[in-house]
C-alpha cells in the first residue's frame, strides 16, 4: 500500500481515535455488577476478538509511525539539502528567530525614561542596526518560507510503502 506522509499522518490520527474508542468501548463491557438475588445482566465482551482488534490497530499504528519516520529521515526537500526531519527541526527554530528579530527591528534607537528618586533622565539605546536586524529577520523568513513549501510539496507528492497489517486494520 503507497501513502503520502499527509494521508499517512491522517491515518495514524483515525487509528489512534480508534484503539481509543475500542479501549473505552471495552471498558463499558469488561466487567459487571448485580446484586444479591438477582439475575446478572452479563454485556456482551468477547476478550480475546477484542484483544485481536487492538494489536491489529496497534500493529498498524507502529507500521505507518515506521514508515513515517523512515520517509522523513530519507527524503529531501527539493532544493534545500536537508531531510524532512531536519526541517522539522529547523522550523521551530526559524519560526522562534523571526519573532525575535521583528521585535529587535522594531526597537527604537534611543528612548528616555525619567527617574524621579535620582531626578534624572534615564536613556537607553539600541546596540545593533535595525536595518541588519530587519534584513536578518528577512532572511530567516524566507528560509522558512521556503522550508514549509518544500514540506508541503513533499508531503502531498512523494509516496512510501506502508505494510499491509494498516490496510488490514482500516478495513477490520
């Protein structure tokens, strides 16, 4: 079965949701309570099909997780010579760089304060230019940019192999 890392990941999300269902579905079932001189009403709860079911979708989630991983730290981003793992790294970085060099690119150059206790005027200045700050920020966006298209292309384009135990447990 070929899946893109976007479908993968999709998958991976509706298999999870699943097992989680499944787990709560089993926990309504497992067990049973009556009183003393009543009939019990024993729920229907096949252990061993239900424990089947959840090594199936468990099975399938380490497949499609592998097959994710593998693909990220295999393919490259077109144009960029780093790994989709490697981006994925980078981008938290990037997108933390940009907000703080827009803030250091909006500081003013000088700004006075008044200090009433020692009757004097406090100045504080910028120690940098704001034109090598806005041009650094520049930069670190379009590198961003360009690693979150790279991504996108990458993610809807490309297909990988994905063991059939996941086509297995979607139809199961």
């Amino acid at each position: 079965m070929r899946l893109n890392s976007d479908t993968a990941n999709k998958l991976v999300k509706q298999l999870t949701k699943a097992r989680g269902a499944l787990l709560h579905q089993e926990s309504q079932v497992d067990t049973y309570s009556y009183l003393q001189g009543e009939d019990p009403f024993k729920p229907d709860y096949d252990f061993a099909t239900t424990q089947a079911k959840l090594g199936q979708i468990g099975e399938a989630i380490v497949a499609l997780k592998h097959a994710i991983n593998v693909f990220n730290t295999t393919t490259q981003l077109p144009g960029l010579g780093i790994t989709v793992d490697m981006a994925l790294v980078e981008l938290p970085i990037l997108s933390a760089n940009v907000n703080k060099l827009e803030a250091m690119s909006r500081i003013l150059g000088k700004t006075r304060s008044t200090n009433v206790a020692a009757k004097t005027a406090e100045y504080t200045c910028r120690n940098y230019s704001a034109e090598e700050a806005a041009a650094a920020c520049a930069a670190s966006r379009e590198r961003l940019v360009a690693i979150q298209q790279g991504l996108n292309t990458v993610n809807m384009t490309e297909t990988f192999e994905v063991d059939d135990s996941v086509k297995a447990a979607l139809e199961g």
